[in-house]
C-alpha cells in the first residue's frame, strides 16, 4: 500500500514547481523502471505490484525504499492509464551548464513547448548516439511525468542542459545548423567538418529572430507533398539521420 505521504509527495511531483522544490521526478512502468534501477542514479522509492517484485527481486534493491501496492494505486497517484508494474521517485542529478563542443552532434531546443514532443527528440537523440541537449530555459522541463514516459528510458542517457542559448552559439567555432522552412536541402549537404550544433525551434514560431545571426547554416527538408510543416520530432528524426549519415 502506498501511504498518505507518499501518494500526496508523488502527486505533487506532477507539477515544476514541486518538482523543484523537492528536486524529485517519478518514472512509470515496467521497462522505464527497470532501465533507471539498473542505471546507478539514486532511487528513492519504487512502489511496485507482487508480480513485478517477484519477478525482480535483485533489481529492486537499487531502491532505498520498496513497498508492494496494486495496480490501481500506481494508476491513483501517476499519470498512466494503466500500470501494472511499478512506480519510482527519483533523486534529481545535478545540472551543469554545456560549456565546449569537442566532437560529434549536439541538439539545441529553442523554445519547444510540448512535453511529448521533448522526449521524442531525447529518444531519438539516444537512438543517433547523440549525448547533449542544450534547451532555452523556457524550453518544456525534461522531468514533467509526459517527457519522461516519450523518452522511454533515454533520459538515462542523454544529458539535457538548460541555459541562454545565444552566448554560447555565438563563441562556438563548431557549424551551427538551424532547421528552417528555407535553407540548404539536408538529403545533399556537402559538410566541412563533423559534428555540430542542430538547433531546432519552436513548434510554432521557429528559431528565435535573436539566434538567426549565430546560425552559420540554414538546412530545411525538402518537401514533396503539400504538408505546411512537420512535427518537430520528426523533424529531429529526419535532420539527424541525415546529418549522422553524411558525416560518416
């Protein structure tokens, strides 16, 4: 059963401001749970029904608290319309402000708004080897309960930073690649060097008019239907397979 406490602590997590304030986010259901116990990051308690405690004895120790409960109480006090697994709350790691570009691609979110689609692009980020996020401050927290169940497992992986994003654009001597409806065909980029910043805008405004002098290349995808635009998930998607692709 899961106490009065604790239903109300978890509850409360669905909001920033809690989130925050407890430095607390919980995860939901089987895969996601078993990913984060096996993961190292400090759990602080995993509510979870007899069959997913049976199962995985020796996983659940990762825990400093373990307390058996139903399905419907995972449901009650989370965000899934059906858990019959298991439930975790979780430490906060700390943050760090991304300082230098060494290698490789690293993801820039101006301004993305929707929880789903944040952890979308941090599923595909992980899915492309990608291993930094730089986020606008205003950009969706990659705690909110919806985030964390779209990225399934990734946000383990993939380290998410949250900081002003023109200063650092600016000082950087890596391309910097911004999606917009106009720009260079992403299917035949001709790349100078490897790696670099994608940034990738608001789902409904786009890259912020102040970014627009620290793009060095404007890219777009190449439309063959009469779509006005695309998710910008699948837009990450796209850009990513491509730019990964062409700088092998």
């Amino acid at each position: 059963m899961i106490s009065q406490k604790w239903s109300k602590l978890i509850r409360s997590l669905q909001q920033k401001k809690y989130r925050k304030t407890e430095q607390l986010f919980f995860v939901e259901g089987e895969k996601a749970v078993l990913e984060l116990l096996a993961s190292g990051w400090q759990v602080e308690a995993v509510f979870a029904t007899d069959n997913f405690l049976q199962r995985y004895p020796q996983q659940v120790t990762a825990a400093a608290l373990v307390q058996q409960c139903s399905a419907d109480e995972l449901v009650k006090v989370g965000t899934f319309s059906s858990n019959d697994a298991a439930l975790a709350v979780v430490k906060m790691p700390a943050h760090s402000e991304f300082v230098s570009h060494s290698h490789g691609f690293v993801l820039v979110l101006d301004q993305i708004n929707d929880p789903g689609n944040l952890g979308t692009i941090i599923r595909i980020a992980d899915w492309y080897g990608i291993k930094h996020i730089v986020c606008s401050p205003d950009t969706a927290d990659c705690y909110n309960p919806k985030v964390i169940a779209a990225a399934k497992g990734s946000f383990l992986r993939v380290q998410l930073h949250y900081q002003s994003l023109q200063p650092l654009l600016a000082q950087s001597s890596a391309p910097v690649y911004g999606a917009y409806l106009g720009g260079e065909p992403v299917h035949s980029l001709k790349l100078s060097q490897q790696g670099g910043f994608i940034v990738l805008g608001n789902e409904a405004n786009g890259i912020s008019a102040e970014l627009e002098s620290v793009i060095s290349r404007k890219i777009t995808i190449p439309a063959f239907g009469e779509a006005e635009s695309l998710n910008v998930g699948i837009a990450a998607a796209v850009i990513c397979d491509n730019l990964l692709r062409l700088s092998r």
